[in-house]
C-alpha cells in the first residue's frame, strides 16, 4: 500500500479500535489514537495528540452515548461540570505541553497510561 492510502486505512481502523474500546469501556480515545498514531504513523507526540483532539471535536461519542442514556445511565450535569472543566483545563495543558521537548512529553505520557493500568489492575 502506497503513502496516502495507507494512512487512510490506518487512520480509519486507529477510528474503529478507538471507537469500539470507547463504548465498551467509556475511555477517552486519546489511550488508543495517540499512541497508534506514534507507532503506526510514525506522527510525533505534539502531532499525535493535536489530531486526537481534532478527531475529538466532533460528536463522536454520540452513537454510544445514546445506548448508556437509553439505559439511564448518563449525568447530564456531572458531564456539564466536566465539560466546563475540561475546556479549561485543556487551553492552558495545551500551552505547556506545546513548550515541552518532545521526549519530556512522550515520556510523561507513558507513565500516565502505566499508573492508569496499575490502579485499575489493583482495584478490588
């Protein structure tokens, strides 16, 4: 598969993994796109998290947030207050994380997922 058409099958199963792993497990899709984009793509951590937020502008939880609000298991203002939170919380984390070389990033980024996967691994 050649450069353009491969980045397109890449980039549209990165979409399905992050979608599929999104609905069953209510993760942000930044766990599965980012580091597939690093890997796969070949793209840096500031381009790999720049695309993921841009993919994640759109509604794209819509379709599973559906399925949870049929089976009453939404918190409109909960998810409103982290809304508010997030907006801010990621304006002024975009602007460090753009100021940080590029390795402190990555590697900041990876011990994120590891302690994420050691509380839950431990969770009783």
């Amino acid at each position: 598969m050649h450069g353009a058409m491969f980045e397109t099958v890449v980039a549209v199963v990165i979409g399905l993994a992050a979608g599929g792993l999104a609905g069953l497990f209510g993760i942000g899709g930044g766990i599965v796109m980012i580091p597939a984009m690093t890997l796969v793509l070949g793209f840096s951590q500031k381009k790999a998290q720049g695309t993921s937020l841009a993919a994640m502008l759109l509604p794209i939880g819509l379709p599973a947030l559906m399925n949870y609000w049929r089976e009453q298991t939404v918190d409109l203002r909960v998810a409103a207050l982290i809304v508010a939170g997030f907006l801010v919380g990621s304006f002024f984390s975009s602007r460090v994380a753009l100021s940080l070389p590029e390795v402190a990033l990555r590697r900041s980024f990876a011990i994120l997922l590891l302690l994420v996967a050691v509380q839950l691994w431990f969770k009783k």
